[in-house]
C-alpha cells in the first residue's frame, strides 16, 4: 500500500504511458501544422496546404512503420552488435533471463558489443520483440550485482513500453527536421516567388507574407521544441527506469555502483552517434569528444541519479570530490 500522495510503480508507468500518448499527440499536431503552414506559403492556396498536410503526415506514418517493424534491427546493425546465445555467453544470459523473470516480460534477444566502454542499451516495438545490446566492456568491467542493475533497468524500460516510445517519437522528430531543412533550403533559392505571385492576383498576398515568416520561424522553433519536449520526458522515462531497476533487484547499490562506474570510464564507445545516445543508459557521448561539441543532454545527470537511488536508503548524497569526477564527464 502506498503512502497518500506517493505514486507506485505501476501508477508511475500508466502515468508515463498517458504523458508519452500526450506527447505523441502534441508533435503530430505540431507536424500537421508546420505542413500546412509550408503548403499555403509555397502554393499561395489553403488547398495546397491540407496537401501538404496530407503528404507529411503519410511520410511520417511511412517513417514510422518502417522505425516500427525494423527500427531495432537497424540500431542493432549501426552499433555492431551480434546476438549470443546459452552457449556462447552462459553468465550474462543467465542473468538477462534472471531479470526478464523480475520484470514479467519475455525473454529479448541478447547482443553483444565488441568495445572496451561499458554501456548497455534496450529496443524493440514491444516486449515480445525486444532486444538488449551490452558492450563487452560493461560485462568485463561490472561485477554480477552491478550488472543485474543495469539489465534491469534496460528490462524496466522494456516493459514500460519506453523501447517502442524511443522508436516512434525519434522519427516523428526527424520528420519535423525534415520539414523545416525543407523549407529554409526551398526559401533559399527562391521557391517561394511562384505562390506568392498567386495570391497577389488572387488579392491574398499579404496573407501569403505571414504564412511565409510563420513558416520560417517554425522552421527554426518546431524542431527545438520538438526535441526539447523529447528529451524532458526522456529524462524522466531515465529516472522510473531506476527506480524500477531497484524495485526488480531489490538492491538500489548494484545499479548506483554500475553508473558511477560507467560515468567515469573515459573509453569512448565509437559506434554510439546522435541518432542512438538517448538509448543507453548512461549517455556514451563524453563531454570531453569532439563530437560531443552542440549536444542537448539525453539523460538526467549520472550524480543525480545516483542521489536519487541513495535517497531510497537513506543514504547521504555523494560527496563534492566524487559528484566533481563525476560531472566532467557526464
């Protein structure tokens, strides 16, 4: 029984379902709207914006049925992973199988990484087709309970559907990016001379104007928005997964030495890119790599996740010392 106005664990999941159901909604209106605003700027006609509307809504449901059905295999492929079975890898599918039976879900697919960072992802459309990536780092690296952390957590977020979340909003975020990369380039070179000539025939020009600057600032404010609604609740679907990696293990210790381990291994984990980071569960691109150089964070802070897991013990928050080698590179 849960104490007055403390959420459980599965009113937290159903709360996190509704908000992702709310965020998918939001960033579909928010597509529709930026198609129309691009269709009436470039034809000078609201016909030519409910097509346009009509075109980008059938790519990105395109989009996603493609992130849908084989989204996972291509994560998979990109990061170089290679499924193991009983025989090849006995401890680590024992321990998968272990916390698969904790969370109530069927057993994923397991793969490997071959690197020397420790990290570790889940995907999948659901949890009957789900997979689990770990780098060989993190097996060689963290001891057994630190690893039933770190599975559980990827299982956790297995059977809170966040896998499927992953998949879907990534494409309906590119599909924004797309559309405004659409639009400045077509801007650019003069697209637009042609509707605005229609509609100061048909005396509607200056509606065209607005429609046109409308455009241009969506094009620039959709896809940050987009993205920074994203990752809000990517943050937060980061801190249930932890939560609810404890409530599987029944040990919040094995998953706060696992982070704090990972957050302060330095190897750089090459296959990691832009498009995959939020999947891990410690953000594998390190502030001190180049690449890291104009990236939003994925994830919540690894100290205040590891405060967070200290909390449910009663344990006192890191110390200044480790909280300062932990941020460098977090």
């Amino acid at each position: 029984m849960s104490a007055p106005g403390v959420q459980s664990f599965y009113q937290q999941i159903a709360a996190n379902r509704r908000r992702s159901l709310l965020l998918v909604i939001v960033i579909m209106a928010l597509l529709a709207t930026f198609g129309f605003v691009i269709g009436y700027a470039t034809s000078g006609t609201w016909q030519g914006g409910i097509v346009a509307v009509v075109i980008a809504l059938v790519i990105a449901l395109l989009m996603t049925s493609v992130s849908y059905f084989a989204g996972d295999s291509i994560v998979l492929a990109s990061s170089g992973a290679k499924e193991v079975t009983e025989q090849s890898a006995p401890q680590l599918m024992n321990v998968v199988r272990e916390m698969a039976i904790a969370a109530n879900v069927p057993m994923p697919k397991v793969y490997l990484i071959n690197d020397s960072a420790p990290n570790a992802f889940a995907t999948g459309r659901d949890p009957k087709h789900a997979s689990v990536a770990i780098t060989t780092g993190l097996v060689d690296k963290l001891d057994r309970e630190e690893l039933q952390g770190v599975l559980a957590h990827e299982l956790a977020h297995v059977r809170n559907l966040d896998i499927r979340f992953a998949l879907l909003v990534a494409v309906l975020v590119g599909s924004i990016a797309l559309l405004a990369d659409f639009f400045l380039r077509f801007t650019m070179f003069g697209g637009l001379s042609g509707g605005r000539s229609n509609r100061r025939d048909s005396g509607g020009g200056g509606l065209v104007i607005v429609m046109i600057v409308v455009g241009l600032i969506l094009s620039i404010v959709a896809p940050i928005i987009a993205r920074a609604v994203q990752l809000a609740v990517s943050r937060q679907r980061e801190y249930l997964a932890d939560a609810s990696s404890v409530e599987l293990t029944r040990n919040p210790y094995g998953l706060e030495r696992a982070l704090a381990k990972i957050g302060a291994d330095q190897e750089v984990l090459e296959v990691a890119n832009r498009a995959t980071q939020h999947l891990y569960i410690v953000n594998p691109i390190k502030k001190f790599e180049a690449r890291a150089s104009g990236l939003t964070s994925t994830h919540p802070p690894i100290v205040d996740r590891i405060n967070r897991l200290r909390a449910l013990t009663g344990e006192p928050p890191v110390d200044a010392q480790s909280m300062a080698a932990l941020t460098v590179l977090d």
